[in-house]
C-alpha cells in the first residue's frame, strides 16, 4: 500500500510539473519563433511590387489575414502645373497612384473572397498629418472590419512622421470611422515610444505590430509598456532568401513579409481588427529581468521573467489630481445659489414650468410663457395693464 502512494503520488508530482513545463514554454514561445507552432496564425503583408498567386497562397490554411499597403505619405497634388519635367512627374504619380488603388481593391476583393481577414497600412511620412490620415482613410476606404495601421520607420523626423504628428494622424482617423489604428514599428522605435508613453499617450496605447527580424525578442520587447504584440513581423527580405528562411508561404516571393499572431486563427479573427486601445497600467513605467540563475542558463532555461517597476508621479499628474481635489474641498463650503421666482397673481405650477422652459430672463418673456401655458392667464394680465 505505501509503495502503491508513493507511485501515485510522484506519478500526480510529475504529471503537475509537466503541464507546468508545457504552460511555460507555450508562453515563451510567443518571444522565441512562435512560427514553428502550427497552431500560430499567420498574417502577410505587401505593397505594390509584391507578386501573389493567390490559388497558392490560399492552400495555406495558417493564414488567417492580409494586409495591404494603402497611401503613403501626402496625396499627390490635384493640379500639375510648373515645367515640363514638374508636368512629367506629378502625372507620374497620379498614374501610380491610380495603378496602386486599382491593385489595392482587387487584393481586397480576392483575400475576401478566400476567407482572409482584410487590412491596410499608411506608410507615414513628414508633412501634415490631418492631411496624410484623411489620405489614407480615402484611399483604404476601410470597412468596419478591416484593420488600420500607422506604419513608423523611425525616430528622425526628416525621414518620417514625428511621433507628435501620428499622434495627430491617429486623432484624425479617430474622429472620421470612430476606432483607433494599430501601430506598426520596429524595435528601437518601439522601446522610444514606451519609455516615454506619458508623452505619447495615444502612440503607447495602441495594439502594437512588432518588427524584428530575430529568432528570439523577449529580451528586447518593450515589456515595460506593451505585455504583448498583436502581430510581429518576423521574416522579409532581410533575414529571407533563396537558401534560408524562417517561413516561405506559398505563392509568394522571398520579399515577402510574414507575421505571426500569439493566438491561432479563429481567436485572431474574433480579435481582428483592433480598433481599440491597450489597458496599460498607470501605476507602472518600466518592467526589469529578474535575474537568471547560472544553472538555469546553463541548462538552456533562458526564458527573461519580468518584474514591474512603480514609478513616481509626474508633476503634471501631481497638479492634476491636487487640483481636482482642491476643486471638491472648496465647492464643499459654498452654499447653493437660491433663485428667485417671480410674484404674479395666479402663478400656480403650470406657469411656473413656463417660465422655466422660457429660462427665466424678463416680464416679457414671463407673459409669453404664460400665454404658452394658459390663455386666461393672458387676458387678466392684459385686463391688469389696462387698469393701471
């Protein structure tokens, strides 16, 4: 008997410590090549150089969603004008445009029609952002359930959009369909944005689209603001070639850009398009490794845990909330404004609600509320005025 125990009791000890195991590694595995999961949705993107054949691609049931490059930057000028060389160019790029779109709504008509889920991404560059938001959603046209994105390169703001100006990009699209772009943006810029989210308070609360060409991210993930990525570029042209490729979807060139999604494809669907904000917890900036044993290292169990880090109120916030708080301690001394209600003869409850709706401002205007509410009340009045 005590040796049939023992058995069950290391068989249930084991059993315990293997789902463990298991709920790990799923969890690392959405920072170290969650690709290899054939439960991981995938997701591509393209521009308008990207060759597609569609009846391949569609044999790859892992994809779950494409997305397409919409506008970039400003919209072409709507008059050519200027030399003959300004004339060649500015119809140049109204006939690219046009190609563009018309090549734009066809891939959104045939990934519909295949299943996929459908989105596009505005390429920012500098110059007005109000301008470039109302281009992109001109161009994209985007329907309720397709996903939007803000696609940032950089930091420079000679290069790109200033990260002040998609903030304004996204206030824009904000106010014209009434849901909020995800953003798309590399590491570097990404770890900028969440060390300074209580600058970028729009920019740090979007869904984010990672892009890292690397096998492994949870040492560089921006783990202080995001707990996670809605999708992670994880192949393109960069670490994809003839020879060696982290993913080669079908029907595709190895130009292609593939990204995986923490979810399998019907929770990417259900969680598609991500139109809203992330809950990021006020109370914390900043999250640090908590430090690896060198045993652990050793045997390969690298995987980072992170700690949250609290951290101070800024002066802003300290004079916002002492402010607010000052507001409610003195109104809590003031005595309510008492209004005065005219004297007239036969003033009862119906001609005291017209003279309310009226907003109590003259005699005039008091008569007037009475006759709306009583015409008897009228003629005595004017009866009144004849006598005196």
């Amino acid at each position: 008997m005590k040796r049939t125990a023992r058995f069950l009791a290391r068989t249930a000890l084991l059993a315990f410590a293997a789902v463990m195991a298991l709920s790990m590694a799923a969890k690392a595995s959405d920072f170290s090549e969650p690709w290899k999961n054939a439960d991981r949705a995938l997701v591509i993107d393209a521009y308008e150089y990207n060759s597609i054949d569609w009846a391949q691609l569609a044999t790859d049931k892992r994809i779950a969603a494409f997305i397409n490059k919409a506008s970039d930057g400003m919209p072409p000028p709507y008059f050519c004008f200027g030399g003959d060389t300004d004339v060649k160019l500015c119809k140049a790029l109204w006939k690219r445009h046009a190609v563009t779109r018309e090549l734009f709504q066809t891939r959104r008509v045939v990934a519909k029609a295949l299943g996929m889920k459908w989105g596009a991404y505005h390429l920012a560059r500098p110059g007005n952002p109000v301008e470039q938001a109302n281009n992109f959603l001109d161009f994209a046209d985007p329907a309720p359930d397709d996903l939007m994105a803000l696609d940032i390169e950089g930091i420079d703001p000679t290069q790109w959009m200033s990260l002040d100006d998609a903030e304004e990009f996204v206030r824009q699209v904000h106010r014209r369909v009434g849901r909020f772009p995800v953003l798309y943006t590399n590491g570097k810029t990404a770890q900028y944005i969440a060390d300074n989210r209580y600058r970028y308070r729009l920019l740090s609360r979007l869904p984010l689209w990672y892009a890292r060409y690397k096998p492994d991210i949870d040492v560089h993930f921006p783990m202080g603001n995001w707990q996670g990525y809605a999708l992670w570029q994880f192949s393109a042209q960069a670490n994809c070639g003839r020879f060696r490729c982290p993913y080669r979807a079908a029907g595709t060139p190895d130009n292609i850009d593939v990204n995986v999604a923490p979810t399998d494809a019907a929770t990417l669907r259900q969680q598609w398009p991500f139109g809203g904000l992330i809950d990021v917890p006020s109370d914390y900036l900043a999250s640090v490794p908590v430090p690896l044993s060198r045993e652990a290292g050793l045997a390969g169990r690298a995987t980072l845990i992170y700690a949250d880090v609290a951290t101070p109120p800024t002066v802003e916030e300290m004079v916002a909330v002492l402010g607010s708080r000052w507001s409610k301690f003195r109104d809590g001394f003031r005595m309510p404004v008492v209004k005065t209600v005219p004297r007239r003869p036969g003033l009862g409850i119906v001609q005291y609600v017209a003279w309310k709706r009226a907003g109590q401002r003259s005699p005039s205007q008091l008569d007037a509320a009475f006759a709306a509410a009583d015409p008897l009340s009228t003629a005595s009045t004017e009866l009144d005025r004849g006598q005196r």
